[in-house]
C-alpha cells in the first residue's frame, strides 16, 4: 500500500502541474484526494499509486525529449483512474474522466484532447504518431523488461487483481495478452526503449507463456 503523507513526491508533483492552470487550491487538492483515494483501492495490486509513481520517474528522467511534458504527466495520473479487472472500458472511462477533470482545472483544450487519446492509446498499445504517446506508451510497459524477479513481482499481483476468477479462465486471458505483445513487430515504439528493454521483455513474456 502506497503510503498516504503530504510529502508524497505525487502529490507535490500534482500541485505543482495543476497550479499552472489552476487557482483554486480547493479544487487541487480535492482532486488530488480523488486519484489518492481511488489508487489506494484494497483490489489494486499492481494498477496503484506505486504504478503511477514509476511512470512519472520515467516521465521526470526524460522530460528533455517529451514535446508536451504537461500533458503526458496529467496522462499518468488518469490512465488508470478506472481499473476494474473483468471490464473492457477502463480506458474509456479513464480518459472521459480526464477530460472533465482536466477542463475543470482549465487545461487547454487542444491539451485535453492529447491527454483523451493518450489514455486511449493504452488499449492496444500501438504505435501513434504523437511521440509523446509513444514515450508514454514504453513508461506503461517498461516493467515487460525489467529483471526476471521484478517481472515475477509484477505477474503475481496482475493475479491478485483477477483473483475472482478461476485459473483455467485466468490463463486463457493472460495467454491472450501475451500473444498480442509478442506478435507485434516492436513492443517499445522509441529507440531507447526498443534498444534496452525489448529482448527481455520478449524473454520474460515467453517463459510466462511457457509456464501457463
């Protein structure tokens, strides 16, 4: 469990995004509760406050190559706002709730809607032609290429967010997951990633689906 303080790097880092745009202090922090209170869900295993907090680390280390660093930030925050295992629209859901948060906080538009088809992008994980998309993308599945035990980690809690589901069903769709990864040409769209992560992404990904 991610542990609730106002130290918290996210929620600095939050304040300090939306006071951009802006000046309700209220409405900050409001919003910053939601997001706590709702990545802090008992089921949420993996998709959590700990999740978030890698991908903005990526975001932060690479802010120098990101064209609209804003956006992809406020992309982090709401990808996952909704995580129900068994429902097929998370990212729908997600993205339609970043849009009428981030019009609240007066985001620019033409940002809100980069944000909207970022969140979306997240379904399939295919290439877009916005190279932040892309960044955002590899931030999302840079766990596929981290060490074995880290990859282990991260597989077992995918398991106990399904854990209401039955193994046989359970293995018929993580096997599904799998096989749309390795058949797709290149798992990371940018060059740093593709070069760093993506053969042990395909090794971890394959001895998992020798396992099932």
């Amino acid at each position: 469990m991610y542990i609730n303080t106002l130290m918290n790097p996210l929620r600095t880092i939050w304040v300090g995004l939306t006071s951009n745009y802006c000046g309700d202090a209220n409405l900050v922090e409001d919003y910053w509760l939601e997001i706590e209170k709702t990545y802090n869900s008992p089921h949420r295993h993996y998709h959590n406050l700990s999740h978030l907090d890698h991908l903005m680390e990526l975001a932060i280390s690479h802010k120098e190559y990101l064209i609209d660093p804003d956006t992809l930030m406020f992309s982090i925050y709401y990808h996952d706002f909704v995580y129900k295992p068994l429902n097929p629209n998370n990212e729908q859901r997600s993205a339609n709730i970043a849009r009428k948060r981030l019009n609240k906080l007066g985001f620019p538009p033409e940002q809100i809607n980069k944000c909207y088809k970022q969140i979306l992008a997240t379904i399939d994980h295919q290439s877009t032609g916005d190279r932040d998309a892309n960044y955002f993308l590899d931030f999302d599945v840079a766990i596929l290429g981290s060490s074995p035990s880290r990859y282990t980690s991260y597989t077992n809690k995918i398991r106990k967010e399904f854990s209401m589901v039955p193994d046989l069903v359970y293995r018929k769709g993580r096997i599904k997951v799998i096989c749309h990864f390795l058949n797709m040409e290149r798992i990371f769209k940018t060059e740093e990633f593709f070069t760093r992560y993506e053969q042990q992404a395909r090794t971890n990904l394959q001895k998992e689906l020798d396992k099932l």
